[in-house]
C-alpha cells in the first residue's frame, strides 16, 4: 500500500516595522490553493520548496495528500482572526485526511500573529503535532531569515532551511526535506535536532552566502554535511527587522540519532558566526554619493535602496531615491535612469491616460505616509504593461499588477500595483527597459538582487536608506529585543 504523505504552506514573514498590516485578503491575492489546486503542475506560487516535495514523492511512488498552499508577502504581523483562519483551514485539512505516514510543511520561520510575541510558526508545528500525534513525523522547510525558537523543536519534527541568500535553492530544500521524510519513515534515518543561538542582528546587506563573513560559516555547514557529521546544517541570519524578545543569529542542525553530535556543531557554527560578529558591516554608502558616482562613471552602477525593501516588508512606495535623484539633477542628465516605486493610484492614471500623456504626478508614499511625503513632478507616460513576469534566474512568476513607465526627464520610473520582489533584472526587461542603455538602476533590495543585476553591473553600491527595511541597524528603532544585542551593544 502506497505511503501517504500531507503536504502544505503557509508563509509569511513579518516586519514589525512596515506599515501594512497582515489580513486574509493579503494571502489570497498573493496564493491561495486548497487541495488538489496544490497538485497543478503549473504551481504559482513564490515558495517553490512545495514543488520540491512532490517531485520526490512523485518519484518514490508515494501519494501526496494536499492541504493548503498560501503566502504573502513580506509585510506587518498577521491579524489574530487570519492566522485563525488560516491554521484552522490546515489543522481540518489534516484532520480530513485521515491516516498519513508524514507530513511535510514550508513555512518561513518568521510570522507573527498580533499580540504574540512568541512566533506564528511554533504555534502552526505545535498544532499540526496535536492532530498527527507522537508518532507520525514532520518535516518543515524554512527560509533562512526565520525567527528559530526552542518551541519550535517539537518531538518528531525536523528541520531543513535555504542554504543560500540570495535564495536560489529553494526548490531544492524543498526536496531535501522531502527525502529525510522517506528514510526517517523507512527508518534508514532518525533525525534530531539541536538549536544553539547568539545575540546578534545582522544586517540583510551583509549575511550573504556567497561571500563576505557569512562564507566560512557556510562552507563550514556545508563540509559538516559532506563529511557525514550531520544530516543537515542550516545557518539563520534571522529577519532582521523584526522587534520582539530573543531575536538573534542561530544555528539549527539535524544530526541521525545523535543529539550531541547535533549540539557540538550547531555550537561550533554559532561560534564561528559570534567571532566575525564586527566583520558584519553592511558597507554602506549615502544615497548622494551613490547618485554622484553612478553619473559620473562609465558603465552601469546599480544600487541597492535596501531601506524600501518589499521582499523585506516594506511597501515599495519610499520616494528618498527620486527625491534625491531631482536634487541631484539625474532627470537633466545625458545617461538614463532606472527605478520603481509601489504606487496604486499612479498606475491606474497612466493605464487611464494611455501612453504618450503628459501629466503632473504625487508620486510616492502611498501605504508609508508617516515616512513622507509624495513629490510633485511632470512626466509623460512611456508604456503601460499588465506587470507579469518571469524571472530569468528562477523558476518564479511576478506580479506586479498593473503598472507603467513613467519618463521624467532621463529618469524611468517604473511604478506598479503591488509590492512585489525586486531580485531580478527582468523586472525592467519586462517593460522594455534595457539596463544596459542607463548609468543608474535602482532594486529595493537589500541583497537578493545581486544574483541577477551582478552579471549586468560594473558595480553595485548599497545606500543608506530609510524606510522598514533599514539596513542600518543602529537606526532600526527597536523596542523589544532582548538586551544586551549585538551591533546595538557592545558586546
């Protein structure tokens, strides 16, 4: 008789910071499936790591048994009647199901409910736990900017993360964790879990897998599995802008049986992330200086606005980068540039207006109008286009709702319906914005950007910034975090 694995998502990761509140609407206009929708092999979703799962099971013969599928983008705290909503339709789902051999979950690590500073995702495995029993193994897929948390390490449950940011294995974790399900239900593997953690934040900007401090950690990780020490090693630099108590760098391994082996190297990586701790500078640069530099140097120069960052949870609507831009004069100058801004009541002008008008424009400051305010500036309306895309480095389709390029001058301002991710330069392509033909292109962004517009730039700068996503973490206003933390104190 065929194995019956459950299969589902519900992620969000929450910005204590960002002035949008998380409500249901919030998931359904970003994912919704129920069900058989889970099995269409035309997924839509953002979190591929589903996708993953049912590729091994498909391949090992085993039966998914579909939940649920939803996320949202990065944004404020989920209301306490969505995360209900949302957890209930999982947990009777589940309970529908009848008899299961596993389930297999991709949550983000780093949603939070209203109220409840204690973590939306412990509550969501804690539950699941209270419908399948002792017995019947959990398996989740997180991202590495989770929140990790003791009570998140319930009996029975394992966890794997992205092991890289930018994030382009995600697919791929979700495979990982699907193949520990078979060999710990065939009994080839008995994982277990240990979670070492330090009081550090560190900025986006700085905790990239590719290079800088965060490199030796990762390899380190990546040698401890090679070498069979460990089944899986996963590094969390952590959502950096969320405000509540035990925030921190963690170290999350599954070891085969051997809980003290999984403490030794959950430890020695910690360790090794605690030593570089002041090597985690994100290397910032003024906003004017960055505009200074792309202007005057051949080539193109794209910088990261990580402030007004919407994979982060930021609304995308920040106008520091165009203000600063009039000032600088960039909208008189030979050489083009490019950059966006999440603004409604714009694109539905321009789709009204169609191309070719001139019209005066409050851009800017939509969702975020504590933060500024919208400039006042003409600009004629290039194109209009319905915001669809697909990224050319992964396997993901944007939305980005209906939006328009707007010329002020030498500048482009791609200005769109949604928030929406800021990784991949097809997001200009796909509006007829070639980066090679500007000196400047602007990504709100603070770091999965580089994958993409690294191949295109001859160099990336990050400014400095405000907004929700501040990558500066001596000016995130912080209230809540347990101190003493590190870069905040001296440590």
């Amino acid at each position: 008789m065929s194995l019956r694995i459950a299969v589902g998502l519900l992620s969000q990761e929450t910005n204590s910071f960002s002035p949008m509140p998380t409500v249901l609407e919030t998931f359904q206009q970003c994912l919704y499936l129920r069900g058989e929708e889970l099995l269409d092999p035309n997924f839509p979703g953002l979190s591929v790591d589903v996708p993953g799962f049912l590729s091994v099971l498909k391949e090992a013969g085993v039966t998914p048994v579909p939940l649920i599928a939803t996320e949202a983008l990065a944004s404020g705290a989920l209301t306490r009647v969505t995360f209900e909503t949302l957890v209930n339709d999982l947990e009777q789902r589940l309970r529908a199901a009848g008899k299961v051999d596993g389930l297999l979950l991709a949550l983000h690590g780093a949603l939070m409910v209203e109220g409840d500073d204690r973590g939306g995702d412990s509550g969501i495995i804690e539950r699941m736990r209270a419908v399948l029993g002792p017995d019947v193994p959990i398996g989740i897929a997180f991202d590495l900017h989770g929140h990790m948390t003791p009570r998140m390490l319930q009996p029975n449950c394992f966890h794997i993360a992205f092991q890289t940011y930018p994030h382009i294995d995600i697919y791929e974790t979700g495979q990982r964790a699907a193949r520990l399900m078979l060999d710990t239900i065939a009994g080839r593997r008995k994982p277990v879990m240990a979670l070492v953690k330090r009081p550090m934040v560190l900025s986006a900007s700085a905790a990239r897998t590719t290079d800088g401090p965060l490199l030796p950690v990762v390899e380190a990780a990546r040698e401890a599995e090679r070498l069979g020490r460990v089944l899986h090693a996963s590094l969390f630099p952590v959502q950096p802008w969320l405000d509540i108590p035990d925030l921190g760098f963690a170290a999350l391994v599954c070891a085969d049986g051997d809980r003290a082996v999984a403490e030794k190297v959950a430890t020695e990586l910690a360790d090794m992330a605690w030593a570089r701790r002041h090597e985690f500078d994100p290397n910032l640069i003024s906003l004017s200086e960055a505009i200074r530099i792309g202007l005057s140097s051949a080539g193109l120069t794209v910088v990261g606005d990580a402030g007004d960052s919407p994979s982060g949870g930021a609304a995308a609507d920040g106008a520091a980068v165009l203000r600063a831009l009039l000032a600088a004069g960039a909208d008189r100058d030979e050489r083009l540039t490019y950059l966006t801004l999440c603004d409604p009541p714009a694109a539905a002008l321009a789709h009204r207006a169609g191309v070719g008008a001139q019209l005066e424009w409050r851009l800017g400051h939509h969702y975020s109008r504590q933060d500024g305010q919208p400039v006042v500036c003409t600009g004629e309306i290039l194109r209009i286009s319905d915001g669809e895309y697909q990224m050319r480095d992964q396997d993901l389709h944007v939305r980005m709702g209906p939006s328009a390029v707007i010329a002020i001058g030498s500048l482009r301002v791609l200005v769109r319906t949604s928030p929406s991710l800021e990784w991949d330069s097809q997001m200009y392509y796909s509006v007829g914005l070639d980066p090679h033909a500007a000196a400047l292109v602007f990504a709100k962004s603070p770091g999965g950007f580089r994958h993409s517009f690294g191949r295109l730039a001859d160099r990336i700068f990050m400014a400095d910034t405000p907004g929700p996503t501040c990558a500066n973490m001596l000016r995130v206003p912080f209230t809540k975090v347990t101190r003493p933390l590190y870069p905040l104190d001296a440590i």
